[in-house]
C-alpha cells in the first residue's frame, strides 16, 4: 500500500479515536495553556500551548483541540517515513508508517489527546529527516531548538546526539566546523523562550521536573521488567516485540551510521526510565520517543522479512494490522459509552472519570437554577488542577470567567490570576467524585470562610452513574489566595 494511502487510514482511525474518546485530565489541564500563551510554562515548554492555542482557534470543542495533534502526527509520520526511505528503502518506509499507524500507544499518546508528546514528535522526525538528508547544520539547529521547545525529555536526546556526533570522526569534524557553531547558536536562539521563561521565573520549571524524577531510597527490582511488560501491552506485543527486537543489532549487521545514530538516541532513554521504573512511578507516555526513534529499524526488519517470504508474516500482518486498531476503537468506545461496564467492577474502571463535556452540559442544564448560576459565575474553582478542564469544556468559552484551583499542587493556575490573587472575588466551588465515595471538601476550603451547597448533579455513563459534580458558593476572598510559587507567592497566614 503506498505511504499516502497509509497515512490518510492512520489518520481517519485517529480521527475515529478522538471523536469518541472523552478528554482527558492532561487535556482538561492543557487546554488552559492556549488560553493563557506565554514563552513557556509551569510544567512544560511551550509546544503543547501552540497545539492548544490553534486548538482553541477552532469552534468544534475537544476534537477542536485534539485536531492539531491528529494532524501534527500524521506530519511527523511522513518525515519519519522520508528519512527511512533515503536509510532502508521504500518498503521499509511503507511499513514504518504502517506501524505508527496501528500502535495504539503511539497513535493515542502522539496523535490524539492534545500532549506535549505530539510536538515532540513531530520536531523529532524532522530532526531525523534532517540527519538523514544532511541538511546543512544551523537548520538543524532550528529544529533541535524546535524539538527543545516541546517536551523536557528532548534534553537526554540532545544529549545522545551529541555524544554520537563526537563518536563519529566525520561527525565530529562537522560539529567542530564553523557550521557547528552555527548550529548551536541556532539551537540556543530557537530554544531561548524557554531560558528566558524560567530565568525570570526562579527555573521553577526544572525544579518541579527534576523534583518528579527523585524517588524512594530503595530500588524494586520487580519495577523495570513491570514497565516494560506494561510498555509492549500498551504498543500491542506483536509490535513491541519487534521493536525491542529492533534495538539490539544482529550479528551479522553491516555498519551504518543510521542504525547506530537510531540506537544511540532511542536506548539511553529505554534504558533510563526502566531504571527510574525501580524508585518511581513512570508514566506510560514516557518512553513514546525511543519506540518512535526504533520505528524505522523494524520496518528495514519487516521489509527484510517480506523480501525473503518469511513464513511469520502470514500470521504476524493480519494480527497486527487488524486487532490493534480494533482493539482502539473498542476501548475508546468503552470510555465514552460503558460498554463493558457489566464485566468491570466500578473500583477497577477509572475510565468512567473521564467526562463527555455534553454529558456533564446536559446534566447542568436539566437543573436550570445551578446552571444559571455557573454560567453567570465570573470564578470557578477546582479541587484539583486538572477538574476545571472539564467545568470550561461543558460551560463553553467565555473570557469574562476565570478557572483555577486553590489547591498547593496548581501547576500552571498558580501563574494564570490577577495581580491581585483574586482578593475581592467570590465564586464556585466544585468537586467531583465517584458516586461511592462519601463528600468531602479538601483542607484549604475551610480558608474560603461559609460555604453555601449549591447543588450537585450525576453524571451518567449508559446506564450508570459515573461521576457527581458537586458546587458550593464562596464569599469575595478579603485577601489575595496564597501561592507556593508563581507572581504571586506569598506565606500562608
């Protein structure tokens, strides 16, 4: 199947995904970023503000702002596949893009929810691209710059690069060349909002990324090999298989320097965050950029294998071409409706936390005092950082009305208020729950002074009730609200 063809599948599956799936607690978090652009944030560089920024330019609400995820991967896809192919051929090209295509790790975490991962990828593949074409080299630093601009984890990988260019004797001489120079100035320059960001910010931002990666005194051993189980599960074994496959060079290998400079990034990362694995929890989404990195070395295996008719792929294609997307689409289906919400116990599926922004509209809107209430409200607040998300997707946009969360742990909010800390200002407390669990009120809402219960409405998913959003009404707050961090950090009284 040609490239092309293969890319318009992979991105309609994608498109399916995201119509279905409900948003996310990252998404409900991030979709504030393009309401609030800046050179960087709290918790991460500036790219996934971008994608949020021209999300929000569209009127079509979460899929608005998951399109330029869907259609940045579908970019970084085909650079990928331009580089494979000036590396191993068309064929392995062709499958490389079918395996992006299917993965339902990659697709998900790279090509539908609005993540930092999608602009990683796609300034990753042309860093590739740019490699593998021997662009000159300050245009390489533009798009290492680039790369920098969305996600921390673009730093170890500028680290590998490095090293292997100085391994390289042809590299190093071009490093080490006027053009070299070039490049690091244009890295350096390109990336410059994100220094800028944090110097006049205390580098609040590494301090709380560096503070994530410290873990507990002791190493699990059981850590490492969970993850990596949990990692080819999440990519469909088939494919995590391979990949993992792809990673170690075979014996009888020719040299070249691709197969080396696609290690060289992809196993320092595979082999950091397994170890990390065995002190902390480390997120699903994390290791996305060494398995895209492994792509292309398994569709040169794959394109090896068709060549010589290898018996394998006549059980292995239809496998993996079929059931992961299936098992996609199946999933997300779950998530949006409760399809298999009679075979999970409601302890297990955390799925059901994850809101349809018209399912909680139409459950505001069937109590008519409460929304009136919330669409009149000039300040809503959150228990947690990421619940505002969901309340401004259900209530539409409206620039007159503030989201934040008085919580410690307020990420970005704690940058996103007036200079006044919303002293003067009353608004609505809310907070969502399971229906099982009894209410309770976190331990700063006693600084909020009496509270008024407003109300509470059940969210249902099919035939059960998912979540209930409660809402209370705070008095104008006679000070500004304290701040851990950010402008206006303060001591608690």
């Amino acid at each position: 199947m040609p490239v092309l063809l293969l890319l318009v599948a992979g991105l309609l599956l994608r498109l399916a995904v995201a119509l279905l799936l409900p948003p996310g607690y990252d998404e409900a978090y991030y979709l504030f970023y393009g309401l609030h652009p800046a050179l960087s944030y709290f918790d991460h560089p500036v790219g996934v503000g971008l994608w949020a920024w021209l999300g929000h330019q569209l009127p079509f609400g979460i899929v608005g702002l998951r399109l330029p995820s869907l259609l940045s991967y579908t970019g970084a896809a085909a650079l990928l596949a331009l580089a494979c192919r000036r590396w191993f051929g068309t064929a392995a090209a062709r499958w490389t893009v079918a395996l992006s295509a299917v993965s339902p790790l990659l697709l998900l975490v790279g090509g539908v929810l609005l993540l930092p991962d999608a602009p990683l990828l796609l300034l990753l593949s042309a860093c590739l691209w740019a490699l593998a074409v021997q662009a000159p080299l300050p245009l390489l630093g533009v798009l290492l710059g680039g790369l920098t601009l969305a996600k921390y984890q673009a730093l170890p990988l500028l680290l590998s690069l490095l090293l292997w260019q100085l391994w390289h004797p042809d590299q190093r001489r071009r490093l080490l060349s006027p053009a070299g120079a070039g490049m690091g100035l244009a890295w350096l320059v390109t990336s410059s909002p994100l220094w800028i960001w944090n110097l006049q910010h205390g580098w609040v931002s590494f301090l709380f990324q560096g503070g994530r990666t410290v873990g507990g005194p002791w190493f699990d051993p059981a850590g490492p090999p969970l993850f990596l189980i949990t990692q080819i599960l999440a990519l469909f074994p088939t494919i995590g298989v391979l990949l993992l496959q792809a990673g170690v060079p075979p014996r009888r290998e020719g040299a070249s320097q691709a197969r080396s400079l696609l290690r060289a990034l992809a196993l320092p990362q595979l082999l950091l965050f397994l170890l990390l694995a065995g002190r902390m929890q480390v997120l699903v989404s994390w290791l996305v950029p060494a398995w895209w990195l492994l792509l292309p070395l398994a569709g040169e295996r794959l394109a090896q294998a068709a060549a010589r008719r290898a018996g394998w792929l006549r059980w292995w294609c239809p496998l993996t071409l079929a059931v992961p997307p299936l098992l996609a689409l199946v999933a997300a289906a779950h998530v949006r409706f409760g399809l298999a919400g009679p075979l999970l116990p409601a302890a297990v599926d955390s799925s059901r936390e994850l809101i349809a922004p018209a399912r909680l509209r139409r459950a505001l809107q069937a109590k008519p005092r409460l929304w009136e209430q919330l669409v009149q409200a000039r300040l809503i607040v959150g228990r947690r950082y990421y619940e505002p998300g969901f309340l401004a997707l259900a209530l539409g946009q409206d620039p007159g009305r503030s989201f934040t969360t008085f919580n410690r742990d307020a990420r970005g909010f704690a940058f996103w208020q007036p200079p006044g800390g919303f002293r003067g200002a009353g608004g609505i407390l809310f907070s969502l729950r399971n229906p099982e669990t009894p209410t309770t009120l976190p331990d700063w809402a006693a600084a909020l002074g009496p509270l008024e219960p407003l109300g509470q409405v059940t969210v249902n998913r099919g035939d059960q009730p998912a979540q209930v959003a409660e809402f209370w009404r705070f008095q104008p707050l006679p000070q500004p609200w304290p701040r851990a961090y950010g402008p206006a950090r303060r001591a608690a009284d």
